[in-house]
C-alpha cells in the first residue's frame, strides 16, 4: 500500500517554500532601505539645488551692479579723456599768445600782468592735464580691477548652472524605477582632495561676491573723487582763462588811452614844430645876416689895425684911436660869438622837437604793434576758447 503526502510535507519541497519566503522578506527589506535612501537623496538634491539658485541670484544681482559700475566708469572715463583734449586747445592758444608777446618792441617787452597771467595760466592748463592723466590710468586700473571681478562672477554662475543641471539629472533619475535606468560601466569618483564642504563651496561664492561689493566700493569712491577733480579743475580753468582776459582787455584799454594820448601830443608838437621851425629859421637868417654884417665890421676894423702896425716904429704908440680899434675888434668879437650861440640854440631847439616828434611817433608805432599783438592776435584766437563743464 503506498502512502500519497501533499507536496508541501515533502521535505525538499518545504526547504523551497522556507528560501522564497527569506529572500520575499530580505526584497521587502531592501525596496524599503532603497526607498528611504532615494527619498533622503531627492531631500538633499532640492535642498542643493534651492541653495544653488539662492546664490545664482546673488551672484546675478552682484553682476548687475559690477556691470553697472564699469558702465558708469567707461562713461567717465569718457568724459575725463574729452576734458583732456579739451586742455590742448587753451594751451596752444596761451603758448602761442606768451611767444607772440615776445615780439613786442624792445621798449615795451617787459614783464607785465598779462605775462604773470599767461605764465599762470601756462603752468595750471599743465598741471591740469598731468592730474587728468593721473585720473585716466586710475580709471583704467579700477576697471581692470571690475572686470576681474566680473570675469569671477560670471565663472562662478557657469559653474552655478552647470551644477544645477547636473544636480536636476540626479533628481529626475532618482524618481525613476531603477530597471529602466542604464547604469554606466564604469564611475568617476572624484578625489577626496578635490571635494568640498558645504562651507567651502559656498565661500568661493561669498569670495567673488566680496569681491566685487569691493571693488563697487572703489568705483563709487572714485567716481567721486573723479566727479569732484572734473568740477574743480574745469572752475579753475575757467577762472584763470578769465582772470587772463581780464588783464589782455585792461592791458589794450591801457595801451589806447597812452597811444592816444601820445597821438595828442604828437598833433601838438607837429603844429608846434611847423611854426616854431618857421619862426627858427627867420631867426637863424636874420642872426646869421647880423654875424655876417659884424664879421665885415670885424674885418674892416682888423684891416685898419693891420694899417696902422705900418707906421714908423716910434709912431707906433696905443693912441686913442689905436685903443678904439681894439676895443671895438673885441666888442664886435663877442657880438659875433653871442650870435652864433644864438643860432646854435635855435637849432638845438629844431633838433630838440624833431626829436621829441620821433619819439612820439616811435611810441606810437610801439603802442600800435603791441596792441595788435594783444588785441588781435591774442584776443581773437582766445575768443574761440571756451572751457565748457567737463
């Protein structure tokens, strides 16, 4: 008689049923483990992912206010390279208006308050130019120092979002069943040296963001400082190119009142001239009629004492008449000496106001070219010179 038992009182068959019962047991097991691990990494992937978006907007606003900045600074920049070309013009002008100057007669090449004036303005349009160009290179090396920054931003937002992209893949995969998903054969891990704490990679961000709020520190400072020199130095500019016109203006009214005064003068001394050179020269021929009258009077009176040296030697004695004749050589001498000094003063009187006419004439001519000088040459070209706010 054969006994018949159910399969599951089998002995082999019963070992089956314990095994797939552990390994139901140890999948439930490790489903749950897997389960809990992708929902921890899919906690820590958001929290990464809003930290990385956190500091993508700081980053990016830090970014907007560096572009800013360099924006603002290329603008002034701009402008102190514009108040630098317009310093050329002025000095070309006050150099050209100090050699011009220097052209003058030698009676009226002195050093007057239009000479300090130009000098003055010389020197400042100089100094005024050195300081721009000192601006210029600060400027430029203020910019190099926002671009640096800027270049540090913007590696950092690359960076930012590469991370963010690679982060949101990590995500989408771990919210996937893990049979669909392919797994590579091989993985790189990175160098433990080469990982970062959370603090570190968050510190190279707040470094590039210190950074630039630094150097947007210098550039508003600067531009201050820049505004303020650009203020100053264009008022001074404009104040010396005034005071510098002032002093040609005064000096050409100065210079039309003595040249006109001297024309005066001259117009006098002319009509002077004309009568009193007529008036002298009646007078030299009527004194030089008289010393010829008194040198024939001379003469006569001399050839009769020649007469009487002929007598017999002991008629030869001082008589009355001898003494008369005498007398009378050495009246009628000093009559003829007295009328010759006569005549010599009306000439020195005749070369006294021809020589007082040249001068005045060479005054004038003086006068006329100075004013030329400064009234035409220099006041023309300076009228183009207008030191507008920089």
């Amino acid at each position: 008689m054969r006994l018949h038992f159910p399969l599951f009182f089998l002995p082999g068959r019963q070992a089956d049923q314990g095994d797939q019962t552990n390994l139901q047991t140890k999948h439930v097991r490790l489903s749950t483990t897997c389960g809990w691990m992708v929902t921890f990494c899919i906690c820590r992937s958001d929290q990464k992912l809003r930290r990385i978006q956190f500091l993508k907007k700081e980053l990016e606003l830090k970014l907007d206010e560096v572009n800013l900045e360099i924006d603002d600074l290329v603008v002034l920049q701009s402008r102190v390279t514009k108040a630098l070309d317009a310093c050329k013009e002025p000095l070309e002008v006050t150099d050209l208006c100090m050699k011009e100057r220097l052209k003058r007669p030698n009676s009226e090449r002195f050093h007057d308050e239009v000479d300090g004036e130009l000098l003055k303005e010389s020197e400042g349009l100089k100094r005024v130019e050195s300081l721009l160009q000192r601006v210029t290179e600060q400027i430029s090396e203020q910019l190099r120092l926002n671009r640096s920054a800027k270049y540090g931003l913007e590696k950092d937002l690359k960076e930012k979002s590469e991370a963010q992209n690679v982060d949101n893949i990590c995500t989408l995969m771990a919210t996937l069943s893990m049979s669909h998903l392919h797994r590579p054969k091989t993985h790189s891990t990175p160098e433990p040296s080469s990982v970062l704490t959370l603090d570190q990679w968050e510190n190279i961000s707040y470094a590039n963001m210190a950074k630039a709020e630094q150097q947007k520190t210098n550039s508003r400072s600067l531009q201050v400082l820049v505004q303020s020199v650009l203020e100053q130095t264009a008022a001074d500019m404009q104040k010396q190119v005034q005071a510098t016109t002032t002093a040609i203006q005064l000096n050409v009214q100065k210079m039309k009142n003595a040249k006109n005064q001297m024309e005066d003068e001259l117009v006098k001394v002319q009509s002077l001239y004309a009568s009193e050179i007529s008036s002298q020269r009646k007078t030299r021929e009527d004194l030089q009629v008289a010393v010829a009258e008194n040198e024939e009077f001379l003469s006569l009176t001399q050839a009769r004492l020649a007469l009487r040296h002929e007598r017999p030697g002991k008629e030869q004695w001082r008589d009355p008449a001898q003494r008369k004749l005498l007398a009378d050589v050495q009246k009628i001498t000093e009559h003829i000496k007295q009328l010759q000094q006569e005549v010599d003063r009306s000439e020195d009187e005749e070369r006294r106001l021809l020589n007082w006419k040249l001068r005045l004439q060479e005054s004038i001519d003086s006068k006329a070219n100075c004013l030329y000088i400064d009234e035409v040459v220099c006041m023309q070209r300076r009228e183009a010179v207008i030191i507008q706010n920089f």
